[in-house]
C-alpha cells in the first residue's frame, strides 16, 4: 500500500537535484488531484512512515548572523524545527538530528540508500545550509523515498538571518504536502492575547508567534487592554478590540511598524471585530439599549451597515471563504446557539440543535466546516458542518474555548483556562481530536488568530 501511493506522488513531479553554486530553486509543494490525495484523518498508512531528519550539512563551519549560531549550529537547529512540525500534526513519525548522524555535503543530493534503509528509514529530508557575504543565508532541503531511492521534491531558500525559522517551516511544509496530498500551514503566524499579572488584574498585550509557539513579540505596551485579534487576508494588518478607561475602540495595527489607525470608536461596547475573505469589510458586533446586534464597516472606515436586528444578543460573525455568508451567535431563541445568514443580512437561520449552548464560531478556509465551543458543564472545542450536523468533540476540558483554524483547515488552536488558577495557554488539535498539545509561550495566551500562509 504504501509504495503504491508514492508512486503516485512520484508521477508528479521528477525534478533535478538543486544546484548548491545557483540561487535556490522554488519550493516544489503540488499537492496530488483529487482521487490521489489521502484523507488525512484516515492514518492508517502515514502515521506508520518513518522519516529521518538528520542536521543539514554546510560547506564550511562559519559564523552566522542568526540567532542559532554556526551554519553547523544552524544546519542542527534547522533539522530540529523540522521534526518538531511533523511530529507535532500527528501524521508521521520522525527522527530528529539529534539521533542521527550528519551526512556530509556530497551525500545531501547522493543519499546512502543502503545506511539509511538499515536504520528502518522509510523518508529521508536532508539539506544544506550556506552563509553568503551578505549575512544571509541559503538553505536547501531534499525528500527522498529510500526504498525506491528516489527523490521525491527539493526547495532552496535565501533569507535574513533573522527568518531561518521560516526554511524549516517552509521545508516541512513542502514535505507535508507532497506526503499527504494536503495544503501546507507551517510557515504562517498566530496574533494572540499576551496575559500576565494576577488573576483580578490581568494585563493583556497583542502579541504574535510563529504556528509552533517561537519567535514571540509584542505588539502593544498593554496601557490598554487588547483582546480578540484577526490577521488581515493579506498579513499586514492586524484588527483588534481595545479598552481604554472603559472606551471601547476597534484598531487596525501594522505588525511590522506597531503604527496602528483608530476603525471605530463607540460609547456602547463593542465586540469580535473580524475581517471579510477580501479585505475590504470589519464585522463587529455592538450593544445598545440592551440589545446587541452585527454590524459591518468598510475597511477604510465609513458609516456602519446593520446586519441583524433581533432581540437578545447577536455576536460575532466569522465569513465563508468566499465572503458570501456568516456564522454567528445568539440568544435569540432563549438560548446560545449558532446562526448563519447570507453576507448582506438575509436569510438568518439557526443551525445548532444538538444541546447546550453554542459560541465563538470560526469558519474552516476550507468551507466544509465550523469550529466552536459548544457549552455543556465545561467549555469544549468542536466542529459541525455548515448545516448543522456532523458534531464532533475535538477536546475535552473544564475550559476549552475560541477556535481559530490553521491556513489548511486541517488543524486548530485554542485557548484553555485552567480551573484554579485563572491561568491560560494556548492549544493545538487536529480534527481527529487525537493530537493535542500545548504551545510552549513565554507567557500565558488566549484568544489565538492563525494568519493564512505567509506570502
């Protein structure tokens, strides 16, 4: 079974190995057609794959300008990044660098088949990297099948020092795509709430990482309290909710200058902004006169348009990939459910029936899926499709809330409260619910928004 689907993948592409004097050739990351694509749910084959990550090699041990040390120390933490993102989606097995030995240079485009197939090793992802005179530096990366001695893609990249995390990244997501058949989701960002201080007196900062966890910054000083960012469609904007002395403000924030413009500014709270599939409209949701209702403004500002207009509470609002309908919530029937309706307000339905209460509803870049909270006793994480049915529990906590979907639709992050100590972190699930894990950041974190595939 397993040879028989990489020859397939085989039939892609057969590309020549990447030349280590020429700049780095494009990622090759076609994903297979539809009747060759995996299910990635169904793992019966692919969590059996042994792939062998050993440290890239390098031309000459010389210092780097990144923060990982020598092109050795690099090549070592290159390979490391790399392991972690496969082992962390659950679909693989890999072996990292630091149980394994470094090929030399010649053998990174001329595997040793033979010491390889020995170990047991099914996929082999091998790579070099070079530190050019101007302080950057190259990385290429190789996937080999051992058995049928074939490589299988190759990419190569140039970068600032400062972004050799993304290499690895971009390497696993080569590997996971070919592997797999799915799009990839490594190389993109998270915007989060960064919260620290006591449980009465939490100071909540805009922050954002990369999808593992690393490379945390700051974004806000925390003066005023930030809550429930979205990265814009195109990563240059950031939109959250601001409170200052009780003013409730929506901004639109440049994460590579921290400069930010005020969106809207209300006496009346002011809830979820969230951006349309294209960019140019902010959903929010506002309070007044005891009722709250969905509202949508221009990206650029402007007089807001109405979108709902019942009593009780509606919140929220998160758009179909193609921007023509929205999911949200309300109490309208007395109770917390989910809701969508076409883009311009019409045809508001219910679509939650199956118990408790429903919230926080996040639209999969697929389309095929919405993740919650469903509110039963505890807060857990769930998806439904957009009809309604198909209920599946991803997580199961005292206080799981606040999906936000990987760029693929394949995976989830989260927030988790814990019970005594008030204290969060953010998780991570795939839709199999079986491969969970915590993200390790410096400080606590909600409110996680996964950015799509940087550009």
């Amino acid at each position: 079974m397993r040879t028989a689907l990489l020859t397939l993948v085989l039939a892609l592409s057969a590309s020549p190995a990447l030349a280590q004097t020429a700049e780095p050739a494009p990622a090759q990351t076609a994903a297979a057609s539809a009747e060759q694509a995996i299910d990635v749910t169904d793992d019966s084959d692919w969590q059996n794959q042994t792939i062998a990550i050993p440290a890239f090699a390098t031309n000459a041990d010389v210092p780097t300008r990144t923060s990982a040390g020598s092109t050795a120390a690099l090549g070592n933490a290159l390979a490391g990044v790399i392991t972690a993102d496969l082992q962390n989606n659950g679909l693989f097995k890999p072996t990292g660098p630091g149980a394994l030995p470094r090929p030399a240079l010649a053998q990174i485009q001329a595997p040793e088949f033979g010491g390889w197939q020995a170990r047991g090793t099914d996929m082999l992802i091998q790579g070099f990297v070079r530190a050019e005179a101007d302080g950057q530096v190259t990385v290429g990366c190789y996937l080999y099948d051992v058995a049928l001695k074939q490589q299988l893609a190759k990419a190569g990249w140039t970068l600032a020092p400062g972004e050799w995390r993304r290499a690895a990244h971009k390497c696993a997501d080569m590997v996971y795509s070919r592997l797999s058949g799915e799009s990839p989701f490594f190389d993109s960002k998270v915007a989060f709430i960064a919260e620290t201080g006591p449980k009465d007196r939490r100071l909540k900062r805009l922050a954002i990482m990369d999808s593992d966890g690393q490379n945390f910054t700051y974004l806000t000083t925390g003066q005023t309290t930030a809550l429930t960012p979205r990265w814009s469609p195109d990563y240059k904007s950031i939109l959250y909710l601001s409170y200052f002395n009780g003013q409730p403000r929506i901004y639109i924030l440049d994460p590579a200058t921290k400069s930010q413009r005020l969106l809207l500014s209300a006496r009346n709270p002011l809830f979820a902004p969230r951006w349309s599939p294209d960019g140019q409209w902010v959903l929010y949701s506002m309070a007044q006169a005891g009722n709250t209702d969905i509202y949508k403004i221009t990206a650029a500002g402007g007089s807001p348009v109405k979108l709902t207009d019942s009593p009780g509470i509606d919140i929220g609002g998160s758009f179909s990939p193609d921007g023509s309908r929205i999911v949200f919530e309300s109490d309208r029937s007395g109770s917390q459910q989910v809701y969508v309706m076409n883009a311009d307000g019409s045809n508001q339905k219910r679509i939650s029936f199956f118990g408790g209460r429903g919230a926080t509803p996040e639209w999969s870049p697929r389309g095929d899926q919405i993740a919650f909270t469903h509110i039963v006793g505890n807060l857990r994480v769930a998806t439904m499709d957009p009809s309604g049915g198909s209920l599946r529990y991803l997580t199961d906590d005292w206080q799981d809330e606040a999906p936000t979907w990987a760029p693929n639709g394949r995976v989830i992050q989260f927030f988790r409260t814990a019970r005594n100590t008030g204290r969060t972190s953010v998780w991570q699930v795939d839709l199999t619910g079986r491969n969970l894990r915590k993200l390790d950041t410096p400080v606590d974190g909600s409110d996680p928004a996964w950015g799509p595939l940087r550009p």
